[in-house]
C-alpha cells in the first residue's frame, strides 16, 4: 500500500486515524477498576497475609440461587447452543410476565432485551443513545465511567442527606429549563445503590411529569426492586410508560450476581433503541449464556418457594439494616435507616473535628485507616460521586453466611421479629464489623 492510499484509507476508516486512536486512549488512560471490586481485592489479599477482615466493601447478595433455581440450572446444562441477540423467546416471556405482575402495566416479549448482566447492557445504551447522561449523586460506581469511556458528556445532579441522597423534582426541571431540547438519559436507581432508601409514589410520579414534558428517557435500575424491605416497590414505569426503561437481572434479588443475566424492557416508543442495542449486542457478546438463560425463566416464573425466599431475605436484611443504622447513629454518623437492598450511607460530618485532628480529611483516607486500624473494608462516598472531603462511605452489610441465615430464618414465623441473638448467630461477621468500626470511630 503507498502513501498516497494510506492516505485515503485513513480518511475512509477512523479506526486507522491516529487522532482517534488518541481520543479512545484519553477516555480510558488514568481509569481505576471498578472501586468495589477493587475493595474486595485489597480485603482478599490482607485476608491472604492471614489478617482478619471484615468485608463491607462489595455489594454481594448473601443469600443463595433459591434451590428450584439451581434445579432449572442443572437440567439445562447441556444447553449448548448459541441463542437469539435478544434473548431465549421463553426467558423474554417470562420477564415480560414478571414486570406486567409487579410493576402494573403491560409488557410485550418483544421489548425485552437480555444481556450478560444489567452493566454491560447499560454500557451499551449509552453506547446507543446520543444523548447527556444525567445522574444523581451519591450514585452506583459504574454509571459515570461508563460515560467517561464511551465520551458521552455527564451531568451529575447533587443530592442531599435531607432529601434522603434522592433526585428531587425541581432539581431535575431546572437543570431542563436551562436547554430544553437537549437529549437526556436519566437514571433512577432505587431501591439505591449506596444509600438503601426508595422514592415515594408522589416523587416519581412528579419526576414522571417532568421527564414526558422534557421529552427525558429515563433508564430506572430496579435491580433491587425485589429487595424493598416493604415487599411493594413502585416503578416509575407506572407514570411514565412510554419514556422509561425497566433494568432488572438476577444478581441481586436472585443471589446470582455470579450467573451475569440482567433484563431491560423498553416502550415501544424506544423500540428503535432497542433494536440499535441489539445490533452493537450482536457485534460484541452476541448472546448471554445458554444455561443460564434457560434457568432464568424459572427464575422470572417465580412461585410459591421463590416468594417464601425473598421474603426471609428481606426480613433478614430490614432487621439488619434498622440495627446497623442505629450503631451508626450511636457513633456520631448520620444516616437514615435503610428502605431495600443491603446499602447504609453513612455521613460523618457532624463528627468531621475528630477525623481531621487525626488527620483524617477526605473519605478515602477514613477507609483506608479504618481497614488498617480497624479490619473494616468498606467504601468512601466519593467513589460514588460525592465530595471527597465530605466523609461519607458506603456500608454493604452482608459478611455472613446466606444460607444458614435463611435456613433459621424459615424456623421463625413471618410475623415474629427475628431479634438481636439471631443476628448474633447468623450475621456474625456483619454485625462485628460495624461495632469494631463504631469503636474505631469513638476512640479517635
């Protein structure tokens, strides 16, 4: 090839184009590996020098695969073949199901979408969609670098302990008025990712109002949906069906987060997205995991010992949580107590003179002296979007063995409070992490 052709393929193919090159570097030189995997390695390799951590960094469900699951699992491992871009037809019924039952609307097969994990199918919508990613903080650690690689501008709305770390109406309509045409992407995720708290129905359906006069798509992340501690998460999808996408998978309510299964459903509005996320699907994983798909649909079919199995992991991880919440408190911290999933967000400020006379002055620097002093991992609040001189962090509170949690638990009626020696017994781990990390925090 000479140079004049070089020449004329360069400008035919920016994949050649060193000034391209240069841009894709950009986005990701400096990037650091995702902050809760992260933590969890800093905490297996102090746990390989034979010290004793107590892991409240990675949000892991405790709990097991429910057995009629794991069941689907077996009878289908010979599943061998590569499966439609979209998804196992049984398995986008059962979800379209799955969504029409619990969220009140009605879902078509054909909007579903299935993916190896809810990550890489929100990666490839904003790999799709042109649009500001706009989101809230404190927020799940994955939303803005995903951004960042791809070089979709983002717009992060600060939140507030008062409001409950949640988006409020008028923060999102004045962010809009300020160019009301542009295109957005919005995400909404609750039960939340770190804080554990949920929106009212009056909030959503006031967020919902505002996103269809903006013309907004909002991708609501309902990983945790299952895990409202109510047992009666609302989606936004409710009040505004026709601009929202549904994210679900199994990897939190379901204890596979190993498995890598996550699910959109679009309106039919977004059917054009839809199929533009197949497409780059069909270019990149093209399909999810045979097996795993086909023990899906047991999953999203639900039943009798499904239903009994969430219900003992809420009930669980609310008596948990509520106890946590108050440890906390006693220490000095604020923070609500926790509305779903396994997340508290503690914030440290009204204490700050003591963390900053010891030379504590960012939260990062509060984590990694209290895993050196203390054998507690767990997250600052800056990994998720927030100041790092506002000491906040990120409490996962699942260091405890799932399976024998659940197995006491289904010894105890439903209506009967669990009390403090069950989590003495079966939340060991947990339990002890935060009073040692409590104890750290008053012996400053």
């Amino acid at each position: 090839m000479n140079g004049d052709t070089m020449k004329e393929t360069r400008k035919a193919n920016p994949i050649l184009n060193n000034q391209y090159h240069v841009s894709l570097n950009l986005n990701v030189r400096g990037l650091q590996e995702s902050a809760t995997l992260a933590i969890n390695e800093q905490a297996n390799r102090l746990i390989r020098q034979q010290k004793r951590v107590y892991k409240l960094g990675l949000g892991q469900s405790p709990f097991p695969v429910p057995q009629v699951v794991q069941e689907a699992l077996r009878q289908n491992s010979h599943q061998k073949d590569y499966l439609p871009v979209q998804g196992l037809q049984a398995l986008r019924e059962a979800v379209a199901h799955y969504h029409s039952k619990h969220d009140c609307g009605h879902f078509n097969p054909d909007s579903v979408l299935i993916g190896p994990g809810s990550k890489e199918l929100m990666f490839l919508l904003q790999i799709s969609y042109y649009g500001d990613l706009v989101i809230p903080t404190p927020c799940w650690v994955s939303y803005s670098p995903q951004a960042l690689i791809i070089g979709r501008p983002v717009v992060s709305i600060s939140t507030s302990f008062e409001n409950g770390w949640h988006l409020q109406p008028e923060q999102l309509r004045e962010l809009c008025e300020r160019d009301p045409g542009r295109p957005r992407l919005v995400i909404l995720n609750y039960p939340g990712n770190p804080e554990g708290g949920t929106y009212s129905r009056k909030t959503l359906e006031e967020i919902a109002e505002i996103a269809r006069e903006f013309d907004i798509i909002l991708l609501s992340d309902e990983i945790y949906g299952q895990l409202s501690h109510s047992g009666e998460h609302i989606s936004i999808a409710r009040f505004y069906p026709e601009g929202t996408i549904v994210s679900s998978g199994l990897s939190k309510w379901c204890g596979a987060g190993g498995w890598r299964l996550g699910t959109f459903v679009f309106p039919e509005s977004l059917k054009w997205l839809q199929n533009a996320m197949a497409a780059v699907a069909s270019e990149t994983f093209t399909s999810t995991s045979a097996p795993i798909q086909y023990a899906a649909v047991r999953a999203f079919e639900g039943g009798m010992e499904i239903e009994r199995y969430l219900a003992h992991s809420r009930r669980i991880l609310a008596r948990l949580g509520n106890w946590a919440a108050a440890r906390f408190r006693e220490a000095g911290a604020r923070v609500d107590s926790p509305q779903g999933a396994f997340y508290l967000f503690p914030d440290f400020t009204p204490v700050a003179d003591k963390f900053i006379s010891n030379n504590i002055p960012t939260s990062s620097e509060l984590c990694r002296r209290a895993l050196e002093e203390s054998g507690v991992a767990f997250l600052p609040g800056s990994a998720f979007g927030r100041p790092e001189e506002e000491l906040t962090v990120r409490i996962a509170y699942v260091d405890f063995d799932g399976s024998r949690a659940l197995a006491a638990s289904e010894r105890i009626p439903l209506d009967q409070d669990i009390g403090d020696e069950f989590m003495e017994i079966y939340c060991h781990n947990t339990k002890k992490g935060i009073d040692l990390l409590c104890e750290w925090v008053d012996s400053l």
